[in-house]
C-alpha cells in the first residue's frame, strides 16, 4: 500500500514509498536515531527497548513512536475505506505505548475515512505476545473437532 514518498526506510520491496517503510518498527528506530543524532544511539536498540524509552517519558521516543502512529493510521484509514470493517485490532509491541499512540492513529483514521462512511472501532489487542500462535492453534482445534463431529 503506497502511503507517502521518502520513508526513513526501505521497504521489504525496496520501494521508499509503501505503508511498511512508514510504520513498521525499522521506521520507527530510523525516526529515533535522526531525532537523537546517529551518534548518540544505541546501535543495539530495539523497539522493545524505545516503547521501554517512550514509556519512561523519553521526548524523542515519544516523538518517533507518535509519527510512526500517524503512519500507522493512514493504512488503517485506507482498509477502512477499502473493507468497511468493524474493528480493527491493533497489535505487537507498540500496544505497550497504546496511551501515547491512540490519539496520532485515530485522529488520522477519523479525518481521512471519508464522511458519510462508518469509522472501525480502532482497539489494541488483549492477545499479547503470541495472536498469531494463537490464531493458528485455534485453526487446528477447529478442524480436529470439526472431523470429530462429522463422523
């Protein structure tokens, strides 16, 4: 999904333009690295480690975790359009921060879905680390018990 142009990072895809290079989380540590100056990072940070910087009150975590949020949003916005889904349930590591993204992420979904259309509820997952462990887990039970009540 094409979102914008010059995305801090490349994409899997090598483009510079697609909603991952926006807001993935490689987007969100380049944002970091840019607004602390490359050399005061932490070559080893990871995004556990800036949600942990973000949460303690850190500025430029905030910063670089709030537009990734923007980011973030204008994807939702577009499944939204797209799919007129009635949730959309956000999840991975950046729910930890979920106090300090919601605003930047529904603000964006508000006022891009256009008017008239009904907006998705927009909740961050109670799943925790292992939704799609879960999510495959369950595909298997369903199809042991569905064979077990067919015979």
């Amino acid at each position: 999904m094409i979102v914008g142009s010059g995305a801090p990072v490349a994409c899997s895809c090598g483009n510079d333009d697609c909603w991952e290079a926006f807001s993935s989380e490689r987007a969100a540590l380049a944002r970091y690295t840019k607004l602390i100056g490359p050399e005061a990072s932490d070559a080893a940070l990871d995004f556990v480690e800036l949600v942990d910087h973000a949460l303690a009150g850190e500025h430029a975590a905030k910063a670089a975790l709030i537009e990734t949020a923007h980011y973030i949003g204008i994807g939702i916005s577009n499944l939204v359009v797209g799919f007129s889904p009635e949730a959309v349930v956000v999840s991975g590591e950046i729910t930890r921060a979920w106090a300090l993204v919601e605003t930047a992420l529904t603000e964006k979904i508000e006022r891009t879905v256009r008017r008239g259309l009904p907006s998705a509820r927009i909740l961050p997952s109670t799943l925790g680390e292992q939704p799609t462990l879960r999510g495959a887990l369950s595909l298997v039970l369903a199809s042991k018990f569905a064979a077990a009540f067919a015979a």
